[in-house]
C-alpha cells in the first residue's frame, strides 16, 4: 500500500528519512575503521546502503551510486536463490561477488543481510568493498592478459557466510584462502559483516521505537519524493536526442556508443551501436552500465535529493546482449570498472551535459568531464619480507573539469574516494617516491582552466628481490582525459611510462634529485594494457588526468593566468601561446602587450580559416550561446552576439573552422601528433573560439601547424521545438 504525506506528518518524515541517511553513513564508518587495507581506511573504495524489503534502494549515505545499484541487485539476487526454501532468517549475511549476476567484477565483494523485525522480513542492508587481491591471474585482480572471466579470481555466486549470527568458518576460509592475502582479505570481509551487523541493530532500534508500518510509510514517501523532483527536473528540459562516443586503445580499438533520448520526464540512455564485447577485460555486465547512468544521474540532476530508488524509475537504459556494456558469458571484466565503467560515465555526463546546455535555467550546472585515465597496481616481497598486493591509488589525483564560474578542482577528482599519503605506501611497501606533484601545462586551457592532475615518479627500493610486480590498466588510449566544452582546450593525456635502467639512483648519491626525468635517462616507453616488472634502477611515471577547460582562453582573467605561472601550473611559453598572456621576465603581467597579442591572436584565427559547412562531423554539442526569442530560437556568438544559425540545427556551418596540430594545445600533447586533429571553430566576426576537439587524424589530410584538443567524437545531437517539431 503506497503511502503519503498525509499519513506522515512532515516533520516526522524529515526526521526518520535524516535518521536512514546516518544510519547508512554510519556503516561506511565502521567500513573505515574495522577495514585494514588502503582501499578501506583510505581511499573509501566501498559502498554502504539499506533497502526495502524487494530489494528497492531506501538510503545510501556518501556511497558510490552504482554500487548502491548493483547491490541492489545483489538483494534481489539472493532473495531468489534463497527465499523459496527458507533459507533467509535474522542474523544471516550473505557473499556474493559474481559479475554475471551483481557485482562489477570479482574484486567487489558484496554482503547483503536481511533485517528482520516482529519475526517478518522488513529491509536489507548491504555493503561493498574492493578486496585487495581475489586470486585471479594478476596480483590485486586487474589481469589484463585474461581472456575468460575463469582467469579473473574467486566468483561466488550467493553464499551464506554467516547464518543466524554466526560465521560459518569453513566457508570464510575458503574464500580467503584463494586469494593471494588471507589476512587482508579476510580484514576487509569482517568489516562488511561489522557494517551489516551496525546496520541491523539501528534499523531495529528504529522499528521498535516507531513501529514498522510509520517507517515503511516514511520509505515509501521517500521514494515518491526523489521520483517526483527528478521527473518535475527532467520535464523542464527540451524533448530532442543528444549523442557521444568515445574509444578505448589496447591491443584492439573499442567504440562506445550512447545516445540520449529525452521525451517528457523520462531519459533513454541507448548503447546501441556500441562494439561487441572484448577479449580484453574492460566489459561491463549491465547491471554495472545501469549502475554508471544512475549514479551520473545522481551527480547532475539529483545531486541535493535524497540517493534512492526514485531516481531509477523516470530512467531506462538499452545496452544491446553481447557488446562492451552488455557482456555474456565467458568474457572477461577484471579492468572494467576503470575502463569500460569510466568510460560509460563519462559519456552519460557527456550527454546530460548536453542537454542542460539547452536550458537557461540549467545552464549553469553544465561542466567539462573527463574520459578517464591510467592507473596501476603493485604486488611483491615488501622489505619485512612479506608478500603484499596493493595499488598506487592515485585516481582521485586528477583534477575535475572547469564549470561555467569557475577552475576546475586541482587534485580531487575522486569524490569522496582519496589517495594513500607518500610516507605510508614507503612504510609498508618496498618504494621510492621521487615525487607527487602537479603538472605544469597540463589543465585544459580555457575561460576557467580545468583543474589540474598530479604527477608521481617510484622506483623500487629495498626489495628483497630487486623487483615487484606491475600492473597497467585504466583507459588506454592518448584521448583518455579532460574535454573541454565551449572553446575550452582537453587536458593532457593520462599516461604511465616505463624507464628502464634510468641513472636516478647515480644521481641521489651524488646529492642530485632527478626531478627532471629526461635528465634521469634510462630507456623510456608508454606501457598499454599490461603485467611488467618494475625492477632496481627502473622508474615509473604515472601522470593522471587534468580536467578540461570552460570558454575561450583568450577570455581568461589576465591576472589568473599570472598566478597559474607563479605557481608553476602554467608555463610562460602557454600563457603567451595559448592564453595571450604576456608575462615579464620578474613574473609580472604586462596588461598593454597582453591587449594587444590577444587581438592579434583572434585576428589569426580568422586568417587561413575556411568555411565550417559540412566539417562538423564532431556535432552541435554545446552551442556557443543560445537566444530564445518569441520569433526565433537562435545560437549566436557568446562574445559578439553574432547569429550562427537556429537551435537545432548545424550552428557549425555558420563558422569558420581549422584544423591544428595538437601541440599547439600545449606541450604534454606531443604523443598525440599523427594520430589526432585539433578541430576549431570560430565565430565569423570577431574570432571568438567557439569550439575546440580532438579528432582522429583522417589519413591523406595534413592539419594545420597551430592547437589540440582530446576526447572522442561526438555524435551531433537532434533537438525539437516547443510543439514536439
């Protein structure tokens, strides 16, 4: 029976919904604090979250919001297996970690516990943590040489792990002792069971003191409440279809596609067209892709709305059986969630994006996203002579995409996910760092610039077998990191860089720190998707994600791009090639000279440019300023005013257009040359850029030598009138 605000009164509603929120947040503490491994205590990779009795999401706290979607798979799942015998009562926990069935891939073990109340069935809780290794054949579970999920570690497909409060130890141990860690392992499952356990006694404090009817009348209103805003949001934006696609590089090109479609108070997110499933495993079970629109869904139009079921219900997501986001049975999926996962993001936010550029009222939510990055895992004899498996955890070191007001964030793209400290990984792992720092130039230029990622360079150091084990994953590819929206520029590309037999350890005896790694030498290359040995001498550079910029950067605050050189984050050369900027040799901004480079730079813009008609293969995906008129719906310049064309249509043609070399975005765009284009687009007027992106460099055509730009194409997106034209 539905219930609703007329048999809750408001006040005792907004009481026990704030009361589940905690209650959710207070298992992601105990997470923390019982958990042992860096995935727990520090990076928050875990997801904590209660449901209705069917499985529907009630509260998820600060949790990742595909998580708190897969688990309510998981839920729903168990309740299947179990149920129909009597095998579900009080005190139970349930394992599972079956990507086929409800996790991402084998290293994300859930717990689901039933939570009963007056001897019926009234709720669940559930958790999620990333285990440090799941015996798969690559240390720590990421294996980019499996090609069946057999190779990808332990796959549990429903397990009671605890029955009626105690644990069955026969089946704890043999689930830990195929793993690589034990100990650890075994830390991060008791954990779950302490935040199913903490869980279960505040639910029923709950219920006992309110009674199970008011509470479920209150789930039930909570529900209805985010469905209702999310649909009233939806509802105000222009029906029509928006579209993105974006590749992943390993020993094969991957193609995803997604196009949104927008009709009323419902979106369709449909991945038809999106390649068939991989050898490699950066596959996605659906579960997992419904998981990824549902949390962007979160992160954009239902960011101050309570994270639960309701958003679900105005969504529907087409991902064809057998391709990347929809995989059968055997592929493999132990990259994915850095990979395919990210990527699926990334083009969700990509589209949404799109749509609320459309929009005046929304307009001002729209931000640059990135398309993902690399990262790496670590395993090996430690200096106490111990075997471990960890991870570098250096995803939430990129920095985030610029918005319509502002600079991206330097550094913190991971949420509520963070990075182990430097002094911690030395103490317990057999490393050197030689440093974590920013990067110079690599923030997609614009308006507001994106913000900028980090740079880290180790070497081994008291290992006692002179190496440990190495493995590269994330999204491989040279277009894997910031787009920028509006005319602003990509971030540098997110690499890792293998230098082998380097001089470094030469050079700190001699008091000298290799800061400068080409001064380090050694032989140097880009690593794809693999296993590897970082041995004694050898340095690994891991560079993450900058985010892309917003708006022209000739636009930019003079005295901004002052204060990006004094803090090293921004060269003089690129404040004065990309930015117009002219910056004294004291580090003093030159206001005259910087006035007149900037005019003479939007005059060179114009010189050489041809006509934008039939070029804007990349889409219309972001006008440039949009003026709704009684008598028109027009896209004109944001600078000048200049009338580009209608809403709707290709405002591309009405531009003028060139096509650049990738450098010209700046230095850390390099490796991108021969293989991409930078795509410009200028108003016809007075030269504001309008549009920059990265595209495939077509063969036979030589680009321009001028600028670049990442990400993947874009698919024009399809817009209606008011009357549903």
């Amino acid at each position: 029976m539905e219930s609703s605000l007329s048999s809750v009164d408001p006040i005792t509603f907004e009481i026990l919904s704030h009361r589940l929120h905690q209650i959710a947040k207070e298992m992601g503490t105990t997470l923390e604090r019982v958990g042992g491994t860096a995935n727990t205590t520090q990076m928050h990779d875990y997801m904590a979250s209660l449901y209705r009795a069917n499985g529907e999401v009630l509260a998820a706290g600060e949790s990742m919001g595909w998580h708190v979607a897969c688990a309510g798979f998981a839920v729903k799942r168990i309740l299947e297996r179990f149920e129909g015998d009597g095998g579900i009562g009080p005190g139970d926990i349930f394992l599972i970690n079956d990507p086929y069935l409800t996790a991402i891939h084998q290293s994300d073990v859930y717990m689901v516990s039933p939570i009963y109340f007056g001897g019926k069935l009234v709720g669940w809780s559930a958790t999620f943590v990333h285990v440090m290794d799941i015996g798969a054949m690559s240390p720590g579970g990421n294996s980019p040489g499996a090609t069946e999920i057999c190779q990808e570690g332990v796959r549990v497909p429903g397990v009671k792990l605890v029955e009626g409060g105690k644990l069955r130890r026969d089946v704890f141990d043999m689930i830990v002792g195929m793993t690589r860690q034990p100990v650890m392992v075994g830390l991060d499952l008791k954990c779950e069971m302490a935040a199913n356990n903490v869980a279960r006694m505040r639910m029923e404090e709950m219920y006992g003191q309110y009674g199970a009817e008011l509470v479920d009348g209150v789930s039930q209103e909570m529900i209805r409440y985010s469905e209702s805003i999310l649909r009233r949001r939806v509802g105000e934006l222009m029906d029509g279809e928006w579209g993105d696609s974006a590749v992943i590089e390993g020993s094969e090109k991957w193609r995803v596609e997604l196009r949104l479609r927008k009709v009323g108070d419902r979106l369709v997110f449909d991945f038809t067209g999106t390649d068939k499933q991989a050898k490699t495993g950066i596959n996605l079970p659906y579960h997992a892709t419904f998981g990824a629109c549902y949390e962007v869904v979160l992160g954009t139009l239902g960011y101050d709305i309570p994270k639960n079921h309701g958003v679900m219900r105005p969504m529907e997501v087409i991902a064809p059986e057998g391709t990347i986001v929809n995989v059968k049975p055997p592929a493999p999926v132990s990259m994915n969630t850095t990979s395919g996962g990210q990527t699926v993001k990334f083009l969700v936010k990509s589209v949404l994006m799109q749509i609320l550029a459309t929009s005046e009222k929304w307009r001002g939510e729209v931000m640059a996203h990135s398309v993902g990055q690399r990262l790496a895992r670590h395993a090996g004899i430690n200096q106490y002579g111990r075997y471990y498996a960890s991870g570098f955890a250096l995803g939430a070191f990129a920095g985030s995409g610029a918005t319509t007001c502002g600079d991206g964030t330097d550094s913190s793209h991971g949420g509520h996910l963070s990075c182990p400290n430097v002094e911690w990984s030395e103490l317990n792992f057999p490393l050197l760092h030689l440093f974590r720092r920013h990067i110079r130039d690599g923030a997609g230029a614009g308006k507001f610039r994106g913000g900028v990622g980090g740079e880290t360079a180790v070497m081994v150091h008291d290992a006692p077998e002179g190496k440990i084990k190495v493995v590269a994953y994330g999204v491989a590819g040279l277009a894997n990191s910031g787009r920028g929206i509006f005319g602003g520029y990509p971030g540098g590309p997110s690499v890792i860089i293998l230098r082998e037999e380097a001089k470094a350890v030469r050079l700190l005896s001699r008091g000298r720190w290799p800061g400068d790694l080409d001064k380090a030498g050694g032989r140097a290359r880009l690593l794809p998707y693999c296993d590897f040995d970082l041995r004694e001498g050898d340095i690994l550079y891991m560079r993450q994600s900058s985010g892309g910029g917003y708006g022209d950067p000739l636009e930019r605050d003079a005295g901004m791009v002052s204060r990006d050189v004094a803090n090293g984050v921004v060269s003089k050369e690129v404040a004065r090639t990309i930015y117009g900027v002219a910056v004294k040799r004291q580090g003093e901004l030159d206001p005259a000279a910087t006035e007149k480079l900037r005019g003479e730079m939007r005059k060179r813009r114009l010189k050489g440019s041809v006509s934008g008609k039939g070029r804007g293969e990349n889409g219309a995906s972001f006008p440039p300023c949009e003026v709704v008129e009684e008598w028109e719906s027009a896209v004109r310049c944001v600078r000048c005013k200049e009338k580009l064309g209608k809403l709707g249509e290709e405002w591309k043609e009405g531009c003028r257009m060139k096509e650049l070399m990738p450098t010209e975005a700046g230095p850390l765009m390099k490796a991108l040359v021969g293989h991409f284009i930078l795509q410009q687009f200028y108003c016809p007027s007075c030269g504001a850029l309008l549009e920059s992106s990265l595209r495939e460099k077509d063969k036979g055509r030589r680009p321009e030598k001028r600028a670049g730009k990442t990400g993947a194409r874009r698919a024009a997106p399809r817009s209606v009138d008011k009357k549903g034209r």
